[in-house]
C-alpha cells in the first residue's frame, strides 16, 4: 500500500472512528490489491477449477 491510499482511506472515513474500523478498511484494501496482483500474474482458478476444488 502506498502513502497516498493511506491518506485517502483516512480522508474517506468518517470524522470520528475507531482504529480497530480503520485496521479493518486498510486489511480489506490490502486483500483486494493482492488479488489484483495476483490476477495479473495468472495465479487464480476459472469458475470450473474453483467448482472441482469445493467438491473435495
């Protein structure tokens, strides 16, 4: 996460809040942008591989 999501996500939350509300948006964030991350590298399974992993 770079310094200026930081300040964003902070400037977005309301003006009173909790750090455990802030840790919890900043950990969101950080899962979605190692899923990007990983989509661009190829690392994920098709809708097909996902189904045949929740079978086992």
């Amino acid at each position: 996460m770079r310094k200026v999501q930081l300040i964003e996500t902070i400037k977005d939350m309301p003006e009173e809040f909790s750090v455990e509300d802030l840790i919890e948006r900043l950990m969101v964030l950080q899962k979605i942008e190692e899923a990007q991350q990983q989509v661009q590298s190829g690392q994920f399974y098709t809708d097909e591989e996902a189904e045949k992993k929740l079978e086992k």
